[in-house]
C-alpha cells in the first residue's frame, strides 16, 4: 500500500550511502521482517567505517555532512538522507540509524503494510503523536498500540530529531524520553517550548531508561516549566477546571520548596481555583481523599520520595489513578539529579510499578478537542 517508486528510491539512498562507505572487500546486507501487526521493516547494515553517537543527531537534516574520516574522500549535497526521511514521512513511516564506529552501521525504515484506510463514511484519524524515544523496543509497542486507537505517530530517537520534526509541524502531543544520546530530554522539550508550531503540544507521558535495557514509564497530563510562565499554566489549567463558579476547581501542588509553592499558591488563585500546597508527597497522598484534588501539580525533583514515587503511588490508588497530574519541574537539571531519576525509576520498576501497559491505557484515553487540531495541507 505505499509508492513503489519511492521505496526503489529510499531503498538506492540506503544501498548507495552503504557501498560509499564501505571499503573494499566489506559486507553490505538488506533484511525485511515484520514490525508489529500493520508496519514492516527494511534493514540496509555495512561493515564501513561507521558513525560516532555525537555525530547520529545530524543524520537525517537537510545539507548535514559528516567530516570525519572516510567522508572526505565523497563529497556530496548532504541531502541525500534528509530526502529518505521526507519520503517516507509522507507515507507515514519512520527512519533512524544505530552504528557502532569501526563497525559498522545499520540504517531502518518503518513502512505500512496494512491498508488501514477509515470506511468512507468515517472520517480519518487527526491526532498526530511525536514519540521522542531512543528504546527501540517501547518505539515498536508505543507505535503499534496507539496507532491502533486512532493516531499517527512519529518518532524521534534523538533531540536533534525531536526538534526537526517540532519544526516540520504541530504535534496534539509528545511522549518524552528523559535520557537521549545526544541531550537530555527536558532540554529537548525547553527547545520545543521556545518557538515553533509544537511549542503549546502537550506531553502525555516521560520514559527514563535505566540499566538492562528497561525503561520506566509515566503517564502525565503536561510538563510545566520552572520557573512559572503564567500562560503555560492557564492553559494546562483550563482543561480541568470545573464549570461552576460557586466550587472553584482545587488543584494539589505538591513541592518540597516553600517558595515555589507560593508562588504556585499565586497563580492559581488568579486563575480562581483552589490550591492545596503540600511539602511532602507522602503527606499529600495519605490527605488525597480529605483534599479531593481536581488535579496536581507535581515537582519531580523531592527528596527521598520523588515525583517518580508519587506517580506510582497514585496509580495503585483506585480513586485518584486518572487525576490529571502536571509534572512541574526546571527545564535545566544536573546530571546528578538525572542518575536520582534514574535510581528512582529503578526502585519503581523493582516493585512492579512503571509498567509500559499502564502508561498506553493511559494515553488511549487522551483526546485533544477537535477544534484544537492543527489545519495543515500535505500528508
């Protein structure tokens, strides 16, 4: 069901690049296989001179070359990978690459194998998800079950990536990886938030991967940047707030600096709701039934009982496991804090939290209004 003279063509990219750079007496192989119910994958691996990870971000980006080594010696317009992604975007498809430098490399493409065209009396699906992910394993289970209940998604194994598909378009919401190869995520997301048709996407989910190849999984309702930008708030605010002026909505903010809570406390008694400002998210999850939160902000970085904890915690609470929760946090965080993450998210995972499952029920629930979706010409 895809342009057969466009896959020759993603195909002659793929092979010629692999023959370029690969020196004599080398090995170049393509591989085709299954991916998931609907897709498939095409696989074009050489034993060339392959690809530092610093330099991975810039593959794939309009009139990027890289320099080093065997390059010089093939000089080009740099497009030649940039046009692979645009081709096989149109057709709803993904790219990407893993290489090992002294290696080799090994370039992808996901295609459709399925016809999956909406009955003529149904209209087509409108939602539009980017997927900034570098697990290539929860790439595959995210892309197969959302696009099963009604979305396209793209994915971006890099921030480099991330930030050019950001450009390319606007996205109803993001899934984010908080540890990329080239950056990490919330400076990806404080990137997209700076300007560009997805600054206002929300992000429905982070990820933070951890030893062994696992990867913990949090279902949120958006990312809210420290220091307080009102507007962000107003408007991650208005989707909760309930429509009688007599019971103001109440929103748990749960930080463990005073200051910050003050000035949360602020902004949303502008705005008309009612604050509950708690230090300690333990306290706040034992008060929950008392205060009856319409929904919480949440800081990520609190010490021994983290924003990580508390997420797990509300989702083995019957009663408050959907509440809309607003991570807010410093777009900037050390890579100390990050390694907290990271340790955190092991314990979650340690004891049966963070499940990917839970994560994707989450997200299959999530509808953006439809007078809210971008109008946009082309695929």
């Amino acid at each position: 069901v895809i342009d057969p003279g466009r896959l020759k063509q993603v195909l002659y990219n793929y092979l010629s690049n692999a023959i370029k750079f690969t020196p004599e007496g080398g090995c170049v192989t393509v591989r085709a296989f299954p991916e998931g119910p609907q897709h498939f994958r095409l696989e074009v691996e050489d034993t060339g001179i392959g690809i530092a990870a610093a330099d991975l971000p810039r593959l794939f980006v309009d009139f990027q070359q890289l320099d080093a080594g065997h390059s010089k010696q093939h000089p080009g317009t740099g497009l030649g990978l940039a046009l692979t992604r645009r081709l096989v975007e149109a057709q709803g498809g993904q790219v990407g690459v893993r290489s090992t430098p002294g290696v080799g490399s090994v370039f992808h493409v996901v295609l459709q194998r399925v016809c999956t065209a909406p009955p003529s009396n149904t209209e087509p699906a409108r939602h539009r998800l980017l997927m900034i992910e570098n697990q290539r394993s929860q790439q595959a289970q995210v892309i197969e079950q959302l696009s099963s209940a009604g979305f396209h998604v793209d994915t971006a194994p890099t921030g480099e990536q991330a930030l050019a598909h950001a450009r390319d378009r606007a996205y109803d919401a993001i899934t984010l990886d908080l540890l990329l190869p080239d950056q990490h995520g919330l400076g990806t997301l404080a990137s997209i938030r700076r300007e560009g048709p997805s600054q206002h996407s929300p992000v429905l989910a982070v990820t933070m991967p951890i030893d062994g190849g696992d990867t913990a999984t949090f279902a949120v309702a958006n990312v809210l940047s420290k220091p307080i930008r009102t507007q962000e708030v107003v408007a991650a605010m208005a989707q909760i707030r309930p429509g009688s002026t007599e019971q103001p909505g109440r929103v748990m903010v749960i930080d463990d600096d005073p200051y910050a809570l003050d000035l949360m406390r602020a902004t949303l008694s502008g705005m008309g709701l009612q604050p509950i400002c708690l230090l300690d998210g333990r306290q706040a999850l034992q008060d929950i039934d008392h205060h009856q939160p319409d929904a919480i902000i949440l800081d990520l970085m609190m010490p021994e009982f983290d924003g990580f904890a508390v997420l797990d915690a509300l989702h083995r609470m019957p009663l408050w496991q959907h509440t809309p929760v607003f991570i807010w946090t410093s777009m900037i965080l050390t890579d100390e804090e990050y390694e907290n993450l990271a340790r955190s998210a092991r314990a979650v995972l340690s004891k049966g939290g963070g499940a990917l499952a839970n994560m994707l029920q989450a997200m299959s629930r999530w509808r953006p209004p439809v007078d809210a979706l971008p109008h946009e010409d082309g695929p």
